[in-house]
C-alpha cells in the first residue's frame, strides 16, 4: 500500500519500511489457496482455521488507513507460515491458518480472537475498532448434537461457488428448464398422479404422501415429498442402523456384495403397492413439487437424510453443497443402487465438475431405461 508517485525513487526510510510490511496476496491467489486448503483439510481430517475480517459501512474515506491497520494487526497476531490476502478486494482480507490440531481448533481461534483484537486497539482508536468486523471459522465444523443441520456450512469458505453462480448463465436456465419441465411433468401426468394417490389411500391406513426432512443444495433441509410406500407408523430405526453401516462399509474399502444394494432390500415396512411404486420409481413423482418450488432440480445427486449426513466423511459432504439436488442423476443411471457409498459420492461429484445443460439431457434420456431394467431398484 505504498503511497509513492509512480516512477519517483522511495525515500530509504520507506524502502525499509516496506520491507516489514506483510504481503497481502491478490483475491484470485488468496482464493484458489482457501479453496486447495479446504480440500486438503477434507481429506486429511486435519481442520484450519480461517480468519476473516471486513470494515462495516460508514467508515469513510479513511478506509486506506483503516485497511493498514487491521492487515498489520492480522500480521502481527498470526504466524509467519500463515497465509494472508483479499478475499474480497477492499472489503474482506483473511488468514488461513492450516496445521491445527481438532482438539485444539476452538482454543485456537479464542487465542486469535484476543490477539488480532488487542492489536487493533494498539493501531486503531476505539470508535474505529467497532467498525472492524472479526470471523472466526473452523472446517470441518464441528457436528452439532441434536441438530437438523449436523455440518453447519459458512459460504465465505466456498468461493468458487459464489463465483460460479455469477459467471454461469448456464445455471439460470437450468432453473427455468426445471419449473417448465416440473410443471408440464405434472400437469400431464395428473391422471396418473391422482390413480396412484387412489391406490395408495386403498391400500393402507395412512396419508397419500410421506413428508421427509432432507439436506439440499448448501447443507439446507427442506421437506421432499414421495407417495408413501410403507405403513403408517413404522419403526424407521432399521434404515437409519442399514444406512449407517453401508457407508461405514465403504469407508473401510469393504466391498458390497454383488445383490447389495444402497437401498433396503425386502423390507418389512414396505407395502405390496409400495414394493411396485418402488420398483418402478413411480414414488418419486411428488418431487415433482419440490422441482416446481426450487428445492431441487429434475437432475442432480440425490438429497440425503440428516441422519445419513452424520456418517459422512467431510469430502463426502462436497457432493450437497455444490449442485442442487435432483429426482435423477448421474449415479441413479450408471449405477443406480448397485454402486458403493464413496462410488456414489464420486459420481455425484464428478456431475457437480462438469455439468451442462446437454450433461443433464443425457441423464434425463437415459432415465427411463434405468427404470425400466429395474437395475438398482427396489
């Protein structure tokens, strides 16, 4: 932040000066580092801790002044391996501190707190402090017991995502794809949706449809929608404890069976009707609805329970926070159930890299077959 005339010689106590100044790296740089750390962070299980700090509005045309303060205190309080620079150019500088131990990354950012906050003091007045804004963040976060979001997600750590968002027109008409699609879906398939709704009532005691907590796009729940296919009222322990030792399996390299599947097979919960409507994939078609509203796309990885979430490797989460989550998808089509857990992730993932609108079509084409062979399916 030199303020010298360009092309004129420094004087010799700024050139030393500036030599004791911290480098601030560029937002492009600082940002593909943030992003590689986090990755890095993924699949070590070895958390960082990630400092951010912006000036609130109203602080005027002394910001010039303000920002060497608070990125020589950020210096000053954090180490000279730590990595320092724009997350938002003239709004948002950060730190990312790598090589903390999890069970000491909540002392570690108490310690940094104190730190960068009594070398603002020392640099700043305090009406000019309590302009300063100080995040502190953790990742992974740790898991909150008893919480329907067991993995908090802070978009601040998920530049890219932000930046694909206003970069890709793409996306903007893959929403409205999906309203038209779902739309049009529903209003001609009303004859079926409404014989099923009959059959359903019919059949068993219970409501039509069956209301279900799942995790979208950014770690967000929202209540997806399935005609019901079991009996009202059951025990839905034995899913959670097939699901739970499933991925547990795949975590440990053990490989499934070659009839195992990722769904439950002849379970007792299961109506005659609901075995058909499963095998079919004709109990999907209410999340037709949650296409409609926006909470999912008619493609994209399929949304897990909260409870699936639990078990989940931080890399695993990458495959709910980067595409929004869709009634079909790559896995249900070259896989379908026949596929490991981290198989499964995988393919979500690579979805998540490299789709397009002419991807999603391929998908959505081939479907029907994956439905009709009944491969997976249960």
């Amino acid at each position: 932040m030199s303020t010298s005339p360009p092309h004129q010689a420094a004087p010799a106590c700024d050139r030393e000066d500036r030599r004791h100044r911290p480098h601030v790296i560029n937002e492009e740089l600082f940002r593909g580092v943030l992003i590689r750390e986090r990755k890095r962070s993924d699949r070590s299980n070895q958390p960082i801790v990630f400092l951010s700090v912006g000036l609130n509005h109203g602080v005027g045309a002394d910001s010039s002044a303000i920002w060497e303060a608070a990125i020589g205190a950020v210096a000053a309080a954090t180490r000279e391996t730590d990595v320092l620079g724009w997350l938002e150019w003239g709004a948002v500088i950060g730190v990312i501190l790598p090589g903390i131990r999890a069970a000491d990354a909540a002392d570690a950012c108490q310690v940094l707190d104190a730190r960068v906050r009594r070398e603002l003091a020392r640099r700043l007045n305090r009406d000019t402090v309590g302009r300063v804004s100080i995040r502190l963040h953790v990742h992974p976060e740790p898991k909150r017991a008893g919480s329907e979001r067991p993995w908090p997600l802070d978009p601040l750590l998920y530049p890219e995502l932000r930046s694909r968002q206003e970069q890709a027109p793409s996306d903007a008409i893959k929403g409205a794809l999906d309203a038209i699609g779902s739309l049009t879906l529903l209003v001609t398939l009303s004859p079926l949706l409404v014989l099923i709704a009959v059959l359903v009532k019919l059949s068993s005691r219970g409501p039509i449809l069956f209301r279900q907590v799942r995790i979208g796009q950014m770690m967000k729940p929202f209540t997806m929608l399935k005609f019901r296919t079991m009996y009202f009222g059951v025990d839905h322990r034995l899913h959670h404890e097939f699901v739970t030792s499933f991925i547990k399996a795949s975590g440990q390299g053990q490989k499934p069976a070659q009839k195992e599947l990722f769904k439950l097979t002849n379970d007792p919960r299961v109506t005659p009707l609901g075995h058909v409507l499963r095998k079919t994939s004709l109990d999907e078609l209410p999340q037709l609805w949650n296409v409609l509203r926006g909470d999912m796309s008619l493609v994209g990885p399929r949304p897990p329970l909260p409870y699936e979430l639990d078990q989940y490797e931080p890399w695993h989460r990458r495959r709910v926070v980067e595409a929004k989550p869709g009634i079909t998808g790559l896995w249900q089509v070259a896989g379908r159930s026949r596929t490991t857990f981290d198989d499964m992730v995988r393919l979500d993932l690579r979805y998540a890299r490299t789709r397009s609108l002419w991807a999603d079509l391929k998908i959505l084409l081939a479907t029907p077959r994956a439905v009709i062979s009944g491969k997976g399916a249960c």
